[in-house]
C-alpha cells in the first residue's frame, strides 16, 4: 500500500479546528454518546468508548469535558438519539466523495448535504456509488517529531501489535491496521508510549485523482467547506489529491 497519510493535511485540518473548536467538539460529543449508549460509560468495557475518548484528546479536549461527555450521556435516559448516516457522491470532474454524518433528524441532513453537492456542481449518487473505490481501514498517523523510537523499531513493534501495514513518509509514519483489530493496535501503541498525531478507522482511497481546472477546485473546496460547517457531518472522505499549498 502506498503511503498517504496526508500528514501536510492533518496538520492543515487540526489549525481550521482549533479556529473552531466548538465544531470538532461538538462532533466527538454525539460520538462520546453514541459510545455510550452502545456499549457502556465504562472505557474499559468499550473499545469503542476507548476510541472516541483517543480521539477527543488527540484534539484538545479537556479531560473534564470528556468525563462530563459521558456522564451525561449515561444518565440522561431522554438524551437525543443520535443516528448514522452515510450519502456518497461526485465532486466536480467525477472526484469521488462519501460523507458520514450523525443525525437526530434525517430530512435535514440529508437537504443540506444534497445543498452542499449542489452548490459545488456535484451531485448525490446512491449508495455503493463511489464506496468501491476505498477501503475501510484503520489508520494512525504519528508525528516524526513527536516519535523517540526510529523507523525500523516502530514498524516491528506496529507488527507485532497487529498491524497491517506500515509506511514512512517525510514529516510522519503511517500505520495500517485492519478496522477490526484497530482499537487494539492503537491501545498497544498507546500502552507504549507513541504519540499519535491521529488515529481513526478511516476510508482510504484505492487512487487518488488530482484536479488541474481551477474553476474544479473552486467548486469542490467549496462543498467539502459547505460540509465541514454542518454540525451533523462527523467525516468526509474523497479521493481528491489536494496540493501541498492548501
């Protein structure tokens, strides 16, 4: 497997985050409650729980909002259900785009990524349209800077903890692991001491595309912003090779 972790990206996306932390909080609250909900308030019950709460602080947030997270979701019993939903369609010259959102009320997501499509010359595919084209994976990123251990010794570890794949790139490292098996990659890699820069289970392109028409990357810059401001979107996948200056 190619390395693209993308971290260039990452860093990109976590600064438009800490503009914003509301939103990238708000969208690990609806995760932290869904956790709980399906498996307990207990992390150490709850890989999934685990996972989230990875998450939450691999974004700054504080530890007394992730307990609060979960206490409320434990006991409020007319808590708000939150459901899944996932919508796959096309960017502008056919880039391939599937969005996952967390919803207490369908009708308007599903307007408002329909809108988001629309707006950046796009359009709503029905389901398996475009999800052929990526794998589900698990992935965690780790900053070069932030790695005490040296290329050779991380993989082997990443390896022997279970992982499926391994790859350097110029500023990170990239681990691959099976969705499955994910939650106990990252626990061991945790365990161990590496600091993750992020870690998700994650669609990976099989290919990535890049757009040479500047009216192209206009119109899909313009939709994945219009869904990165919607509270209900939890995560956007594409297969678009964004440049390096973005």
């Amino acid at each position: 497997m190619s390395g693209h972790s993308k971290f260039a990206n990452i860093k990109h996306k976590k600064e438009k985050n800490d503009a914003a932390k509301g939103k990238i909080f708000t969208i690990i609250g609806r995760e932290l409650a869904v956790a709980v909900k399906e498996g307990g308030p207990d992390p150490d019950n709850n890989s999934r729980l685990r996972d989230v709460i990875a998450k939450a602080k691999s974004n700054n947030m504080p530890n007394d909002t992730i307990d609060r997270g979960i206490k409320k979701a434990a006991g409020d019993a007319s808590a708000v259900n939150y459901e899944f939903v996932s919508y796959e369609g096309y960017g502008p010259s056919g880039i391939a785009i599937i969005v996952d959102a967390l919803t207490d009320n369908k009708n308007r997501t599903a307007a408002n990524v329909r809108s988001a499509f629309t707006k950046g010359r796009g359009n709503i595919g029905t389901p398996g349209c475009v999800s052929y084209m990526f794998d589900k994976k698990g992935q965690i990123v780790i900053d070069k800077e932030a790695c005490a251990l040296n290329a050779d010794d991380l993989m082997m570890m990443a390896l022997d903890f279970g992982a499926e794949d391994f790859a350097e790139e110029e500023d990170s490292y990239e681990v691959i692991t099976d969705p499955d098996l994910f939650s106990e990659v990252r626990q061991k890699l945790e365990e161990a001491g590496v600091a993750m820069a992020s870690a998700e289970v994650t669609m990976i392109p099989q290919n990535w595309v890049a757009l040479t028409d500047d009216d192209a990357v206009k119109n899909l810059q313009r939709t994945l912003d219009l869904l990165d401001e919607d509270d209900d979107v939890q995560a956007v996948y594409h297969n678009w090779e964004e440049p390096d200056s973005l």
